[in-house]
C-alpha cells in the first residue's frame, strides 16, 4: 500500500486543491513506497503548530501571502493546517487557513480497488494550550 494522495477544499468552494505528493507515514515519520498487508499503519494527516512557535519550524512561515492571496484571508495569530506530504511546496498550499474543508484521501494497493474517503475538519484558528480544548474547539474531525 503506497502513502494516500491528499487533496483538500474548502466547504462550498471547488475545484479542490491538491497538496501533491505522498503522505508521511507515522511509523517512521517518513515517505514509505510500501508496508507490509495485513498490518494496521497510519499516516499523519497534518499537524498544527502554535502560532507563537511557528518560526521555529521550517515551511510554517510562507503562508500569509498565500493565504492572503488564494484565500482572501489574513492570518495573523491564527493556527494553520500544515498538511504532511512528502513535499512541501514553496506556494505553501500545503498550509491552509482556519475554516471548514472536506479532505478527500486516494487509498489503494496492487492487490486492492483504490477507494476514495472524505474527512471533514472543522479548524477554528485558535489555538489552546489544554490538549482537550485544542481537540475539542480548536478543531474537530469526521469521517
């Protein structure tokens, strides 16, 4: 089974955007060409990191004028998705603004259909230092 491809859009808006490229394996944090049937493995999605810690982190920073441009959005102190793929585009399309998005994951093998599944997340841009209150309104996730 490969790294799923993920694309995103926000609610209401099309086309949808791909982020490109294969998505980071948990396991080893990252790209892997394949594991092994039968096992359970899971990939990282993407994280969010705390606005006052994101020039700490290399490709967190490039957003504004994307967001700004693309999004019609200024960002400010607000959290962002930062989608984890194995390439990180100097667009900085992989980094999207607080808002309701439907992400749409390719999932499939040589020995099985390729399946398409959606993934609702609700990002508040606000960030919370209790891990509950992130997970709770900060940003919820349904399948």
């Amino acid at each position: 089974m490969t790294a799923p491809p993920v694309g995103f859009s926000r609610r209401a808006q099309n086309p949808p955007t791909s982020v490109g490229g294969g998505s980071v394996w948990s396991h080893t944090g990252k790209i892997t060409e394949s594991i092994s049937g039968g096992l359970f493995k899971y990939f990282d999605l993407f994280h969010i990191v705390d606005p006052k810690q994101r020039k700490d982190f290399p490709g967190e920073e490039f957003i504004v004028t994307h967001a700004e441009i693309f999004f019609n959005h200024e960002i400010g102190e607000e959290t962002l998705l930062s989608f984890d793929t194995e390439v990180k585009p100097l667009t900085s399309s992989h980094l999207v603004p607080s808002g309701e998005y439907e992400v749409c994951i390719r999932i499939g093998s040589a020995d099985a259909k390729t399946t398409n599944k959606s993934i609702y997340v609700n990002h508040s841009g606000k960030w919370h230092k209790n891990e509950l209150n992130m997970l709770s309104t900060g940003i919820s996730i349904k399948l």
